[in-house]
C-alpha cells in the first residue's frame, strides 16, 4: 500500500568497499515498499553473487545491445566493465509508487541526476580510507591489482562527492542504516509528496 504516494529514486554511490551493498541489504530488511533496482554488468560474479538477484551478468555484445535498444537509465565502465541500470523495471516501480534504490557509480550517479532531478541522492563512505582499504582486503573478492585499481578509483570518485544531497558515513552498519533511512523518510514527508492529503487530489 502507498497511499497514493509517488514512488521516490534514491542513488546510492560510494567506492567499492565503502558499504554500500551491505547497507542496501540492511534497507531492504528495514523499509517496505522499496525496490532494488538489479544492474547489467560485463563483470564476472563474485563467489555468492546470484544472476537476475545481485546483477544481470551479461556479455559485452549483450550489453551493447542493450545501449543500442536504449533500454539503459544509465550506464559507464567502471575499472575495465561495463554496469547500467535497466528503465523499464525502474520506471515501471516508481509509476506504480514504489521507492527505487540505485546502487551506482559516480559517473552514472551524474546522468541519473541530470535526467531526474528529482531523485535524492546519498554518498557512502567509511569514516577513512585506512577503513576503506581494510575492508576491500576483508572481503577477499578481488586480487591484489584490482584492490590498487578501486583504491585508486575511491580517489576519483571521492573527488565527485559534493554532487550529492547527503553524505552517509558507514563506521557501524546500523548507524549507517539509521542515517540512510532517516533520509528515505524525511524525503517521503516532504510537502510535494504528502499535500495530496490535505487537497483529496
Ligand atoms: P560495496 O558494496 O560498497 O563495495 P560491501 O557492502 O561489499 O561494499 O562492503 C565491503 C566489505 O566491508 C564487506 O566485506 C562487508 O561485509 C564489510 N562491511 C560493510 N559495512 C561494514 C561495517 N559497517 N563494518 C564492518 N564491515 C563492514
Ligand atoms: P561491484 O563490481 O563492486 O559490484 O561494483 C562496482 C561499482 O559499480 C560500484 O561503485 C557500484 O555502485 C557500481 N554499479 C553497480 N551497478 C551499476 C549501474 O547499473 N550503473 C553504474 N553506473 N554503476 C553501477
């Protein structure tokens, strides 16, 4: 139920470690009415990772198909893969007055902003980068080249932070979570989304 509410897009981004999966999780187990959107990516899985659930992984030829079908919100490469946001899934939730989160990076974070300026945007970051790199090593998922390569693109995107509405900083994950959906609700109050009550509309 929504009340008639519409559904709102939340942009998730944050460098790779910073949290931003684990938070997402944490959300989805908080927050009725919210849908993950599932990106394509070239990439490979990681240990775990379930087709049509963490990603849609596809080849490079299907990904082009996919940009040459227009059938992305967004897409960019990312550390030698391709990822991109299905619209169709994601427009269809949002008219039927669900929230979306996009869990994206910074460059695809920019043309979602500037196509929907309505959508809220949030920056994950651990409270350092020494934090940062210990949980990339932690996770265990990617080698020693590829750690350097998403510590070394951290910086860039660290750089793009002031493009987003709030930043959500994830030393404990409930701390975290507590910020993440402190934003969700306040933005879902907001006069725009709610006057339909007053005016019956
Ligand atoms: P991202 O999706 O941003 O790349 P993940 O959610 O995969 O990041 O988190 C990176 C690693 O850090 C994972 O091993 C995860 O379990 C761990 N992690 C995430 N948040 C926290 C936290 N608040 N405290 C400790 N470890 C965390
Ligand atoms: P990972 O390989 O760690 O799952 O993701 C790498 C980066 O790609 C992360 O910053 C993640 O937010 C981003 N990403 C995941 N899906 C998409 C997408 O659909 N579009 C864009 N632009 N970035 C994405």
């Amino acid at each position: 139920m929504n009340n008639g509410e519409k559904g709102r897009l939340f942009v998730i981004s944050g460098p790779s470690g910073a949290g931003k999966s684990t938070l997402v999780a944490r959300l989805l187990e908080r927050l009725d009415n919210v849908y993950f959107s599932v990106s394509a990516t070239t990439r490979e899985p990681r240990h775990g990772e379930t087709d049509g659930k963490d990603y849609f992984f596809v080849s490079h030829d299907k990904f082009r198909e996919m940009i040459a079908g227009g059938e992305l919100l967004e897409y960019a490469e990312y550390v030698g893969n391709y990822y991109g946001t299905p619209a169709g899934p994601c427009d269809e939730m949002l008219s039927r007055g669900r929230d979306v989160i996009l869990d994206i990076e910074t460059q695809g974070a920019a043309q979602v902003m500037k196509l929907r300026p309505d959508a809220i945007s949030m920056f994950i970051f651990p409270k350092s980068f020494e934090q940062l790199e210990e949980r990339l090593r932690l996770r265990k998922t990617d080698s020693e080249k590829k750690i350097l390569a998403r510590l070394a693109q951290a910086r860039i995107e660290c750089r793009r932070a002031e493009m987003y509405k709030y930043i959500i900083i994830n030393d404990r994950v409930e701390t975290a979570a507590d910020e993440a959906e402190a934003v969700i609700t306040a933005e879902k109050c907001r006069t725009v989304n709610r006057l339909h009550y007053l005016t019956g509309d």
